[in-house]
C-alpha cells in the first residue's frame, strides 16, 4: 500500500467517511485471460466460525498486487489546471506506482518534482490500469482488481471457483482468491454470464480518511452538553426526556431498568476498546460472561479479545451508542478494519470483510436481538454496481435487522456513495451548530436524494482508545458520528415497553417526510442535505407525569409506589391509618402540608408537575419530649439551648397522662405538666433538664514534695473541659495521677512523664486527683541571638536525653554556636535545618542559646574536606564548607597543591 505526500492535518481525528475505489472499470489495460476448463466444485461451508477461519487464513495467505492503493495529498503532491482538472507529474506518478520505485516519497519530494512533465492523474491512471477516488485530502488511486479476489451471491450448492486458490463459502455468499489480477478478471467474466450466480463483483479497498474541520464550524460545545451526555446531539434529539420516561415506566412496573429488554446494536468498524470505562456492561456478553463480537482483519491469535481497536474510529461510534441509550443496550463490535502500519491516522480494510461481517450479524440474529447495524464507512459506487451492499441489507431488515449507514464526507452526491445508495438503508448527513441552530454542515459531508435523515455530526466529544474522551478542541467531526445518533434512536424506541414499535413503525418514521417524529430542517418536505429532518424522541416521549407516592408504617395510602399519569390529570390519594392511629404528617416533595394531621384523603387536581409524596402515621396517643440543657457560657450567662429526646406512648383518649421523667445521667429533672390524651397524638409532655455541677479536688501525694501546686480546681458543670496544670519543683517532673471517682471506682492512669497539663471532660460525678512526681524533669528555654529562629522555644526533658530542635538561619547567616548553662555543645544534624544536642550536663532549669552569625565567603581557610578527580590535566574539586555550602571547582592545572 503506497501513502504519498500524507499530510493529513490531523489536529483531532475526525471521521470522515470511509470511501473506496470504483469496483468496475471500462477500457483495462489488464489483459483478459481465460482459466483452465477444468473446475472444481464449491463446498459451502455449513459452520459460520468455520468461514470466518476461511476467510481470515485468505487474508493472512495472499497478498494484494503491489501498489494496488496509493494516497496522493492534495496539498503536496498534486496541482491543478485552468479547468479543475489534478495534475501530477510523470516521474512522481511513476514512482508512485512502483514503475519506478515503491519507496514512499516525502512531502519535499514531490514539490521538487512537481514541474517535471505535468500529466492529467486521470490519464495516467487508465494508461496504467489504475481508478481515481477523490477524498476529501487526497487522491486514490486502486487497480480494480489489485485484490485478486471476487464477492458472488449465489444459492447454488455446486458452484464451481473457477481456478480460485482459495475460497470461503457460507449460504449464499462465496469469496474467492486468485492467483493474479488476469485470473480475476476472467474470473469475473465467467461468473457475470452463470445463471446460477445472483450478483458477483470484484473485492475493494476500504479506508477511513482523517479530516480537521474548518474553524468556521468551531462551536463552544462544553455549553452544549449536560453532566449525563457527552454529545450534545442528545439534548437536541430529546434523548435525557425519552430516557426518564423509560426509567419511569420500569419503575412504574416495580422493576429495574435492567429489566428493559436487552437491544443489540452491531457496530462494523475497527472494533472497541474494551476496556474503556463507558462500555463497562454495554458489550456483549456469551453464557460464560465473555465479550462476543468477530474479527475479520485476520487469523485470531492468542489475545482474548481480537476486535480490539487499534485505530480509534470503531471505538469512537460505539461510543456515541452508548452515550445516548441505556444499560440495556449492548454493543456487538464486529472489526473489518485495521490500522495502516506505514500512518496510524489511516484504518483500512476489505470489502469482502465487511460483507462477511455483515452476514455474521445477520447469523447472530438467531440468538440475540440485534435491532440495528451501525454502518460508518463507505465505497465509492460511481457506476451503481454494488448490488451486494443491496443483497445483504435487504437480507438484514428482512431478519429485523436496520442498517444505518453515514452518508460520506466527501461532499459529493450520496447516489454514487454505497452503502448509504442503498434503498434499504437508513442514510445519515451531519448538522453543526451554527448559533445553536442545526445546519446542514457543507464543508464535509455528502448530499442527495439518497438522504434519508441527518443527525448532529461535527465537534461530538466521543470515547477514544486512550481510555478517556475527546474533549472541545480535538472533537471529531462526520457522518460517521451522525450514523450512531441515529442507531441509538431505533435503539430507544425499540426499549419501550409501553408502545411497541414495530420494524415498519420505525422505518416509516425515519423515512416519511411528514412523520410527527422527526424535525423538519431545510425545505418543506424531504430534501438533498436535511432529508426527510432530524429524528426527535419528543413525539415518542408521552405528555406525562410522575407520582412516587411512599406511606410509613401503622396505615396504607393508595394508590402507592411509582405512577405515570396524564399532565392534566386528577389524582385522589386515599389514607388508611392501621386502629388507634392517624395520619401525622404529608410532605410534597419534602415540603410539610399544611393542616395534613389527621386527613383521610388529598387531591391532586390537574396535575402539571412530578410529585414524590411521603405520608406518615402514628398512634393515638401522646408524645414524650425530654430536652437536656447544652454546655453553655457560666461567665457570659448566654441563652440556654436543648437536645431533644422524643418517646412516643399510647393511653386511653381523654385520660391523662402519667408521665414519669427518665433519668439521665448528669442531668436534673425540672417540674413539668401532665397533658390529656388526645384522639389525634397531639398531646405533648414536655420535660426539660438542667446539667448538673460537680467538684474537681486535685491534691498531691502527702509523701511527694516535689509538687509546689495544682491550679484548676473547681466546680465543673458535667460534660465540661476540665484542666489541672501542676507546677513542680527544680529537677521534678509528673509521674502519673491518680483518678479517685467518689463513687469508689479508683484507677490509675499513667501520662507522658513530660506533660504539663491534664484535660478531661468532667464525669457526672465528683472526683479527686492525686498527683504523683518524678525527680529529673527539668525545662530548657531557647534564646536566639543573631539573625535566625528556634522552634520550640521551651520544652521539658529528662536529664541524661536528647533536645531536638529546629534552627531556621537568614539568608546570608549560618549557625555560630549552640550553649546550655554556659556550656558549649555540639549538634547533630539529623534533617534539613533539625539538630539534636546532648543534655546530660544539665542538673537544674537551663537556657539553650543558639547565635548564628553572617555567612564568611569562602576561603581555602574554610574548606573541611575536598574530593578531587579527573583526568590528564583537567580535575573537579568538591568543597564542603563549614557552613554547609557545597561548591564545585573544575579548571585545567599544571602543577597544584591544596
């Protein structure tokens, strides 16, 4: 495959559509041959799985003509003449075809050429047997039978291959492989005239072409889309409304959306990356909970998946399916297209690929309800011969089966585009948004009375291979993103479980001008870019809304659960308390009706919203509140607040009550009223509670004197922070306390022997603390002196231990020295600016005093230590410093001493 001057200005990869060469050729420098008389018997294999192997060995097994697909870019390789017409030059075209060489040639190679014997690309083309396709970048060139492989339709089981090398058979369809592109075309001679043969035509590339939209259909569509909806064709096709709907609905039937019918959209591209986030559950799935799809780009290897996608392109449309439909909707990827090794930005296949992938949907049928076909490639079908695309997608809606198919992007008329020239298949153009209108968007995509329906196509942020999405600025744009919008509309409808629709309902939707659900865009009626207009769920979706309707215990409410109804409907709610109750409370969606203690019945008239309604019972009785005083301010004397307990009790109406009030830990009853027991529950005892106070009596040991006092002792309301802080003698320090809870429950707790200050929260309870001291406990102050700073600046250690601190010195000042009770010490430094010193000479209250001084410039006086290497009579020097300061020396020496 040749791919010259590609310059495919890849700023985001937007799909154009596929397109592929002319299958047929008039006057073909080919000669004609014809094959051997002898023939050999078709077998038609009966197995599907045992085709696919077939087929995929034929592609691994023999290779196509050299030179059989060139790409010339436009903008680099090709000129044009006062007529239109594309020019090449003779030695680049030659090259280009392998006359000369088959080495790809850049970009420069072709300008430097471009004026050397300037041909028509045209007439070159058919003096050496090759068809021109023009793209929307570049020119294509393939050799009608460069394949050297025919398609043929036919239902005879003694079908002979006629001098095939290999072929692959499976009910009517039959591919065959020859030997060389004579043997092909004589091939296909022979089986234009058998009687048994129902349509034969010779094997073509495909390709995706890669196109940047023009700046001029740059929209801003991060204001397009919601936080549900990645494309923001969903909003304008009504899909959140639809989907809600069918939720409700579900709902309504008191089950899950995964209880929606399972709908299957296949997907024939360059497969899925499955393992992004958003096909999570949407492919799928076999009895043994494997992902089912098909490969047809060659033999399956060891990898569990072989429909990876390498390319992005498949991955992209099954997405936007995805994006739009529910969980129940699953995707069966069916790969046809590979990668182009020699540019990535290129995915390519065969023909006779896809067709095989379209007979395996239409086989899947049989088992899994496959409702549509996402079809975003194309063949360029200038002379209508591609009655096999028509074969199989009649074949496919005959099994229930749509196909929907993008329209190209090559602006050119769709009739001359398969299969989007097909009668059967749902043809899609491409909006934009223009304004936030929907316009036809010219700048790519193709037209004609072959249209059926357009749907949103340029800027849609899809799902990538990388695992993530494309985002505003790299959004792909095509037909390709306009077929899945459409796939995932039939895909909707066909979820409905309230209206069903049937294959001839939907079909009549998309293709009647006047049908009531789609929006008519362009001319009146159907029309060449617009064709019959956008599809809408807005007609699909009912004029509705929802009751969700919840009852507590002790009574029923009917109707209950979830309900749809008419906007504009009355709905009565009638109550049932359970005996000895009534209703206490109604909320509407969460908001408290007013008056709604004891109603047997509401009303809703005309209803014009969604509603959730809760509705709450009791029994008669009578209600218990118990309010239980909180902390509050002693010395500001602030406004007292409460924590509200409730009990509920049942009694005799119009008895009264006989409240007795609960204890509580802490607290006091105050006096309170008992209340008559009311039909209703409206009787209310109210009973408030003070905090109670309680005495903290710390003391010290009789036999300890190293404790000089305690501060802290008090009265303490309960649940207060309560703090004792001791002061010790010189060299003492706390031990442990000892908890006396008056009640005789004694424990003893021991603290960190450095800590200066207990807190608790006060017990309802008084209590007694005996504090218990250790000797060799002294406290260390930091005084700083010079430009720097010393955390912490006062700390308690044990004689005999290590003081750890932090010297953080200015800019330009380093640390001088470091003394404690006029000793001089030495630290350690154990981090970045954090030291540890010795204190085992300390015996009483001390000062730790830390001076830096200005930073010296640097001196051989000054050098500790130095490391020298090199070689002949160059050398490095490392200078470690006093202050720290590392200094790398390196210069030439003849003779040096340090």
């Amino acid at each position: 495959m040749k791919n010259l001057g590609v310059n495919l200005k890849v700023i985001f990869c937007g799909l154009v559509l596929v397109a592929c060469a002319l299958l047929i050729a008039v006057n073909l420098t080919i000669p004609s041959k014809q094959l051997s008389a002898t023939v050999v018997n078709q077998t038609v294999t009966t197995s599907f799985d045992d085709f696919a192997t077939a087929l995929a060995e034929m592609n691994e097994s023999h290779e196509p003509t050299e030179n059989s697909l060139v790409f010339f870019d436009k903008a680099t390789a090709i000129t044009t003449d006062e007529n239109g017409e594309y020019l090449v030059s003779e030695q680049v075209y030659q090259q280009a075809t392998g006359v000369l060489s088959a080495k790809r040639l850049s970009a420069n190679a072709f300008l430097r050429t471009k004026s050397n014997s300037m041909r028509r690309l045209t007439e070159l083309a058919a003096e050496t047997g090759y068809q021109v396709t023009t793209g929307n970048y570049n020119l294509v060139l393939t050799r009608p039978y460069g394949l050297k492989r025919l398609i043929i339709f036919s239902d005879s089981t003694e079908l002979d291959i006629y001098g095939a090398v290999a072929h692959a058979s499976y009910n009517s369809l039959h591919i065959h492989q020859y030997a060389t592109e004579a043997d092909t075309q004589a091939a296909y001679a022979y089986y234009q005239t058998c009687p048994a043969v129902q349509s034969v035509m010779p094997d073509a590339y495909c390709w995706i072409e890669n196109e940047t939209v023009d700046s001029q259909n740059f929209i801003d569509i991060t204001t397009e889309n919601t936080a549900t909806y990645r494309s923001w064709g969903a909003a304008k096709m009504g899909v959140p409304e639809f989907q809600k709907y069918l939720v409700d609905t579900i709902k309504a039937a008191n089950n899950n959306v995964s209880d929606l019918p399972e709908i299957v959209v296949a997907v024939l591209d360059t497969g899925i990356d499955t393992d992004h986030p958003l096909f999570a559950n949407r492919i799928l799935l076999d009895e043994n909970s494997n992902f089912i799809g098909k490969d047809f780009t060659h033999v399956n290897d060891a990898t569990q998946y072989a429909f990876e996608d390498d390319q992005g392109h498949g991955t992209y449309c099954a997405g936007i399916i995805c994006d739009l439909t529910l969980p129940n909707v699953k995707i069966l990827p069916v790969k046809f297209m590979y990668t182009d090794p020699e540019n990535p930005q290129l995915a390519t296949g065969k023909m006779s690929n896809a067709i095989a992938g379209v007979e395996y949907v239409v086989n899947m049928r049989k088992k899994y309800n496959i409702a549509v076909m996402n079809m975003s490639f194309g063949v360029d079908d200038p002379t209508n011969k591609l009655n096999d695309f028509s074969y199989q997608i009649n074949q496919a809606f005959n099994q229930g089966i749509f196909s929907v198919v993008a329209a190209g992007n090559n602006r050119q008329n769709v009739a001359t585009y398969a299969p989007a020239n097909v009668n059967r298949a749902i043809t899609v153009s491409a909006l934009k948004l223009d304004a936030n209108e929907l316009v036809f968007d010219n700048s790519y995509s193709n037209f004609g009375n072959g249209i059926d329906v357009c749907a949103p196509g340029t800027k849609i942020i899809c799902a990538d291979i990388t695992g993530d999405f494309t985002n505003s600025e790299n959004a792909p744009s095509g037909t390709s993103l306009a077929a899945p919008h459409v796939a995932a509309y039939i895909a909707l409808l066909e979820s409905d479980q309230l209206h069903t629709y049937s294959q001839n309902d939907i079909y009549q939707i998309l293709t009647d001008s006047n049908s009531p659900y789609l929006q008519e865009l362009g001319l009146i009626g159907k029309d060449s870019e617009y064709g019959n207009g956008m599809p809408i769920l807005t007609t699909a979706t009912p004029n509705y809304v929802t009751l969700d309707i919840k009852a507590g215990d002790l009574g029923q409410v009917a109707p209950l659960g979830y309900n749809l109804y008419a906007k504009g409907s009355s709905v009565t709610l009638e109550f049932t308390p359970d005996e000895d109750c009534y209703v206490s409370a109604i909320h509407i969606d969460g908001n408290l009706v007013t008056n709604s203690k004891g109603m047997t019945q509401y009303k809703f008239e005309n209803l014009t919203t969604s509603h959730t309604i809760e509705v709450d019972f009791e029994s008669n009785g009578y209600t218990v509140k118990y309010y239980l005083e909180d902390l509050y301010d002693l010395n500001t004397n602030t406004t007292h607040h409460y924590t509200v307990q409730t009990e509920k009790f049942t009694g005799e109406i119009g008895a009264l009550t006989t409240v007795v009030a609960k204890p509580f830990a802490g607290f006091t009853a105050q006096p309170f009223e008992q209340q008559i027991i009311t039909a209703n529950g409206s009787a209310v005892v109210e009973i408030y509670y003070k905090r109670n106070k309680y005495q903290v009596t710390a003391q010290k040991a009789d036999e300890d004197k190293g404790v000089l006092q305690i501060t802290g002792t008090s009265e303490y309301l309960f649940g207060a922070k309560v703090a004792l802080k001791p002061t010790f003698r010189s060299g003492f320090g706390l031990r442990h306390w000892v908890l006396d809870l008056c009640n005789d429950l004694t424990f003893t707790n021991n603290f960190n022997p450095l800590t200066i200050q207990q807190e608790f929260t006060m017990p309802a309870s008084d209590l007694i603390m005996t504090l218990y001291a250790q000797e060799g406990i002294y406290q260390i102050s930091v005084k700083v002196t010079g430009n720097g700073s010393v955390t912490p600046e006062e700390v308690w250690v044990k004689a005999g231990s290590a003081m750890i601190f932090e010297a953080k010195a200015d800019t330009g000042y380093r640390i001088k020295s470091v003394t404690c009770g006029g000793i001089e010490l030495k630290p350690t430094e154990i981090g970045d600016g954090v030291y540890s010193v010795n204190v085992y000479d300390i015996n009483d209250n001390s000062e730790l005093v830390v001076a830096f001084t200005k930073q010296k410039s640097i001196s051989h006086h000054d050098w500790l230590n130095y490391v020298i290497w090199g070689g002949g009579s160059v050398f490095a020097v490392i200078l470690f410093t006093g202050s720290g300061v590392l200094l790398f020396l390196a210069h030439k020496v003849k003779k040096r001493h340090f």
